[in-house]
C-alpha cells in the first residue's frame, strides 16, 4: 500500500493547501511556463505530457508527487479556462520555482523548463486571449487526432463516468441544444464555467480550425508546434524528440514514453455514422490543412 492509500483525505487535503498557501507566498519566485500544451481533449494529450515528463530537463509543476503523496505528477492547471478567476498568484503558485529550476538543472546538466497540459485550452473562446496576455513568451503544443475518432472517444469518455445517458447519434443529435448560448455566455460573464461547453461539445471540440484560429491570432505562427495521436503513437520517441527540439532541448532516451494514460473502452462506430462524420469534418479538416500548410494522411476521409 502506497503512501497515498494509507493517508486520510483529511490529512491529503490539509496538504494540498499548505503547498498551495506556501507557492502563492512564492509566487513571485515563480517564472511563467516555458510551453503549455492546449489540447485536444482525447486527442492523446495526457500520454503525450507525461512522455515529455520522461525528459531530465522536463520537470513538473508543483507541488510534485515527490513532496506531495498522489499517484502522478499534475498535468493541467486549468488556468486560463476554468480557474482564471483565482488570479496569477494561483496560477503560479503552481510552478517550479527559481531555486527548483536551478537544481534540476545542476541534475540534469542544463537548463530545464516546464509547463501545463489543459486540453480544454484549445475549445475555450476566452484562453488564448488570457494566455497571451499573462505569458505571451510561452511555446504552443498541440496534439490532434482524427476529428471522427476524437468526437467518439469523448463520447464514450463521458458514458465512462456516468455522465451521457443518450446514445451516440442522439447525443450528437442534442448537442446543438445543449450547446446552444453558451460560448456568449462564457464571453459575457469570463467567470462563467459551462459543463456544456467543456463536455458535451463532441462534434464541436473537433472542429479544430475555428479554435486554432484563436490561438493563432494571438500568437505568432512559429511559436506553435503541432503533432498528430496517430503520429505520437506510431512513434512517440521520435515525435517526442521533435517537440524536445521546438523547445530548446537536446533528445533524450524516454523509457516510459510508451504507456498510454485514459484509454476509453474499445467500441465500433457504425459506418454509417463514421460517414456522416467524415462528411461533416471534411471542410474543417481542409481549412485545419490550408492553416497550417500540412495534410493529415491518416484521418477518415
């Protein structure tokens, strides 16, 4: 039995909020992100994270589960979604901070950086707004999958949790009703927190192109690197190597780079619904194409 299993959650809890109370004491010791790593959601962006974790001059944020008991290192902070209003103090009171920086890199023998992993990024209307304007030098990750098959594993994601009673083609058949308003509200009220929006978008989380729009208006085009899941996980060393060398970092041998974190469960799409998917995507897959001056040779079409 770990450490974890054998605490309270009182006692966990009391935890969580001391390191918390103490990196916003230290939030000034604390420098922006090097990278954040804005989606998809199911697109492989959790596997793809804790890959990069794998890298000596990768660290993760804080607190660590080296100092806090808890099964992983955090992923996301969901900052400049969810959590914006909690405010920069918040936000980087979950950062490594200066000295932590520098004693990894004594360890590892060069600089190191570090960053989040918020899938929800990407879809959120008000994110790269925020983003740019609290930590305009951050370095853009992105991480696709084949529009057809992101929308029916979010699907099934959420049947998973208890959380989708409808089937797949009424879910997608509601999903402009459930949808519907909420992007204005979020951007008329920015404390406004949408479940619909986040979590019942199946079909609109795949449209990629109008999201990505977004982010590239706010940030510079070369600041942006963009992989696909099915290219990750045909080769997630190389892809890996790829992204290490985007930001500044030398390749790097990751032993643990082949697991893969929340799978959903295995099911087959009708081919008459994968059909009238791929139609429905087939001009946003093109206009995502004409974006970023690339194919995607392995998505449905």
């Amino acid at each position: 039995m770990g450490a974890r299993e054998m605490l309270p959650e009182s006692v966990l809890d009391i935890g969580r909020k001391a390191f918390r109370a103490y990196g916003m004491a230290t939030a000034r010791t604390r420098p922006d992100p090097d990278f954040l790593l804005i989606g998809a959601k199911r697109g492989g962006s959790t596997s793809l994270y804790y890959a990069l974790l794998e890298h000596p001059r990768v660290i993760p944020l804080f607190p660590s589960a080296n100092l806090l008991p808890k099964a992983n290192h955090t992923k996301g902070i969901h900052f400049f979604d969810s959590n914006y209003d909690k405010g920069m103090r918040w936000y980087r009171s979950h950062l490594p901070s200066r000295a932590t920086r520098a004693r990894a890199a004594r360890r590892a023998g060069g600089p190191v950086i570090t960053g989040e992993g918020s899938p929800y990024y990407l879809h959120h209307p008000l994110a790269a707004r925020r983003a740019h304007q609290d930590v305009p030098g951050a370095r853009i990750l992105l991480i696709l999958r084949d529009p057809v098959e992101r929308t029916f594993s979010h699907y099934r994601e959420r049947v998973r949790a208890g959380a989708e009673s409808l089937s797949f083609e009424d879910a997608l058949e509601a999903e402009a009703e459930r949808t519907a308003g909420e992007e204005q509200r979020i951007t008329e009220n920015p404390s406004y927190r949408s479940y619909a929006h986040e979590q019942q978008s199946y079909v609109a989380q795949s449209e990629y192109a109008v999201a990505l729009r977004r982010w590239l208006d706010s940030y510079p085009a070369e600041r942006f690197h963009v992989v696909t899941s099915e290219e990750f996980y045909r080769d997630q060393q190389r892809v890996c190597d790829g992204i290490a060398a985007f930001l500044g970092l030398p390749p790097a041998p990751l032993p643990g780079a082949g697991k893969v974190w929340n799978p959903a469960p295995k099911a087959e799409l009708a081919p008459a619904v994968r059909k009238k998917l791929a139609d429905h995507f087939a001009p946003h897959n093109a206009a995502l194409e004409k974006l970023l001056g690339r194919r995607f040779p392995d998505w449905t079409d």
